[in-house]
C-alpha cells in the first residue's frame, strides 16, 4: 500500500476513548436533571408550592442556555482539553453550593451555575467527539456519546431517588461534587489534543458567528427547531411525573420514582443505531419514526391512573424517539460546518435550553391546574406540532444522501 493511499483511510476513534467520552457526558449531564425527581423534597425543604418549584429546573435551564451561548462556543476558540478541566472545576464548586444552600435564592444560584458547567462539560465533550471522529463514522461516534447522556439523564433520576431516601437530597449534589473531581484527574490525563486548530478569531467576533450561523443555516434552522419541540415533551413528562406518583393513591418513594429511569434508558438505548442510520443517509426516514413515537406514547402515559404497565410503555416509546432525534439533529447539524462544531452545538441546543425551560414551567402549572390529564394534553400537542412542523420542513432540509445526489 502506498504512502498516498494510506492516507485517504480514515482512522477510527478508538472504542476505550469513545466508551471514556459516553461515561463522562452520562456523568456530568446527570447533574443537570437530578433535581426533577427530588421537586417535592425541595419545595418542602424550603417551603415552595408546587406550583412555582419547576422554577428550580428553570433555574438550570437559564445556566444551560448561559453555557451554551458564552462558553460552549470557546471549544472552538482555545485548547479544548484545557477548557474541559476548567469547567470540571467550576461544576465541582457549582454543586457544592447547591448542597449547602439555606435560602431559595442561593438554591437557584447554585442551579444555574450547575447548569451552566454541566452543559458546557456534556457539549464540549460531544463536539470534542465529532472533531475527533472522520465523516464517514461521525454518526456512529456521536451517536455512541450522545447516548452516554441520555443514560446519564435518565439513570440519574434512580441515582438520585436511592441517595435521597437514604440521606437527603443535599447528598447527591455532594457526592456528584466528588465524581467531578474524579472526572478531572481522568479527563486530564486521558484525553489527546484534537487535530483541528482552533479557529482565528476574537471572542466578540465568534459569539457574533453564532448569530451568523443561526441566519444562515437551514439544517440548524428546522432541526433546531424541532429540537426545541421533543425537549419541550421530554420535559413536560418527567418534570411532573414526581408529582402524582409521590401522592396517593402512588405514594410511591424517592427510590422507586427513580426507577422509571431505568425504563426510560432502555429505550434509549433501543434508539442507539440513529447515528448508523444518519452515516447511511436515512435522518429524514429516522426522524419520522421517532416522532410518531414520541406522538403515541401520550396515549398508554395518559392512562397511568390505570396502570403503572401503561405507564412504562409509554416511557419506552418517549426515550427511544426522543434520542433517535437527538442523534440525529446532531449528526445532521455537525455536517454542515466542521469547523465550528463547538458554535453549531452551542446554537442547537440553546433551542433545546428553551423547550426544556418552558416544558417545566409550564408542566407542573398545568398539574397544579388540570392534573395528570392536563400535562398528558400538553405533551401530547408539543409533540403533534413537532410532526407538523417537520412534515411542513422535508423538502427544505434533505438528507446526506439527497445531498449527495444532488452533487
């Protein structure tokens, strides 16, 4: 084989370093979501109605969205191995404050700095990931990382309801302090310097690119959107779900309320091949699927009062569409502009920021007001708009495969 053919093969990302990347996004995007099953423990903590404690995630949501807008981007800007360990820092301080917080306001502090750090670590590390990984894989490797946050995010509702019903739920915030300092000793010796160079460019330059992107790429555009659309649904159900299964006739546990993430990583993981099926050109075909997926599970979670059977199917259908999505708004978004993959981040889930937002807020008013019925109504019609919209956007956003036809 010659030297300029061997050239022209792309190396693969090594499985240990993958697997090292997945584990740390599932650690550091748990933090972002360990407050959802503890809202009940939290507003009797410190005496919030239950109508106004999914301000609590709101909290979260405005670091997340602070991340992503100031922060995220710099992984284009500076050494991104040195930007990550700085932020495992910050994250560690981050979620200390929050387990020694006395009053609602230093509460909410500390969530959005918790927020902020969390968001920045799990986005850096996937950009990180689709540097790192050639086109011809960078579904696979992406998809493999991004579903490190998706168990993160779903088992770190069991984490958190364990470690509360046996010490408090100031104690995962404490414990979650020490596995991000365990992260920072691993991270900095682990992680190899990414073959992209950093782009050349002032930091109010490359915020001001963000915009640009935003104006002028349509796949960011409507996949954004449609991102904005399934988080508003995922958020709308698990932020409320606490709610009736801690009231009777449930009366269920911290513990056994966590569990339900256990179910809802199986569909994740059942969804995990949406980075192969974007390699081979079918997002579009993807995407359809999960939506329709998303829109039915509305249906057996509707009857939860009937059953904790239906229930759990509903979560299963919920997870698996929801993370097909994901992977492959990313898988379709990183494609369009390799060198700003930290800016193109940052911008797609800034959308998600605020259908997360807005379904927490808006989920438990509804619960407060209607019931579980009202917030089954609610994700069921954020979910159908997401269909819509993405039926409405087909044709304007073609697949790789359409792309390369057209070349």
């Amino acid at each position: 084989m010659n030297p300029a053919s061997a050239q022209r093969i792309p190396l693969r990302v090594p499985a240990p370093l993958v697997l090292l990347l997945a584990v740390c996004c599932a650690a550091s995007v748990a933090n972002v979501y360990y407050a959802q099953p503890l809202l009940d423990a939290i507003a009797a903590d410190f005496r919030i109605s239950h109508a106004v404690v999914g301000g609590v995630i709101t909290a979260t949501q405005v670091g997340r969205a602070l991340a992503l807008l100031l922060v995220v981007p710099l992984g284009d800007l500076v050494n991104r191995k040195r930007l990550i360990c700085a932020q495992l820092v910050f994250l560690a301080v981050s979620l200390i404050v929050v387990g020694l917080a006395v009053s609602p306001v230093s509460l909410l502090i500390g969530m959005v700095g918790v927020g902020m750090a969390g968001t920045a670590m799990t986005q850096g590390l996937i950009a990180y990931s689709a540097t790192l990984a050639h086109e011809s894989e960078r579904g696979r490797v992406v998809g493999a990382t991004q579903s490190g946050v998706v168990v993160g995010l779903l088992m770190a509702r069991s984490l958190a309801g364990v470690v509360t019903d046996i010490a408090g739920w100031r104690w995962v915030y404490f414990l979650s302090s020490v596995m991000a300092a365990i992260m920072l000793i691993v991270l900095s010796r682990a992680l190899p310097l990414p073959h992209v160079q950093p782009v050349t460019l002032t930091y109010r330059k490359l915020l001001r690119s963000m915009f640009t992107l935003l104006a002028e790429e349509r796949v960011l555009q409507v996949r954004g959107m449609i991102g904005l659309l399934m988080f508003a649904a995922f958020s709308i159900f698990w932020s409320a779900l606490v709610l009736p299964l801690s009231a009777p006739p449930f009366s269920m546990s911290h513990t056994q309320i966590g569990a339900f993430g256990l179910v809802g990583a199986i569909g994740a993981l059942a969804a995990a091949r949406a980075g192969h099926l974007a390699d081979r050109g079918l997002e579009q075909w993807t995407t359809g699927v999960a939506l329709v997926c998303m829109l039915a599970c509305w249906i057996p979670i509707g009857f939860m009062p009937h059953g904790i059977a239906l229930l759990i199917a509903g979560i299963v259908l919920l997870d698996m569409g929801g993370q097909a999505i994901h992977v492959t708004n990313q898988s379709m978004i990183f494609s369009t502009r390799p060198e700003a993959h930290g800016r193109l981040v940052g911008c797609y889930m800034l959308f998600y920021s605020v259908g997360s937002g807005l379904g927490a807020v808006l989920s438990t008013w509804v619960y407060a007001r209607d019931g579980w019925s009202g917030v089954c109504t609610l994700g069921f019609a954020a979910s159908a708009v997401a269909l819509v919209f993405w039926a409405l956007t087909l044709r304007t956003t073609p697949g790789r495969a359409q792309q390369d036809a057209a070349r």
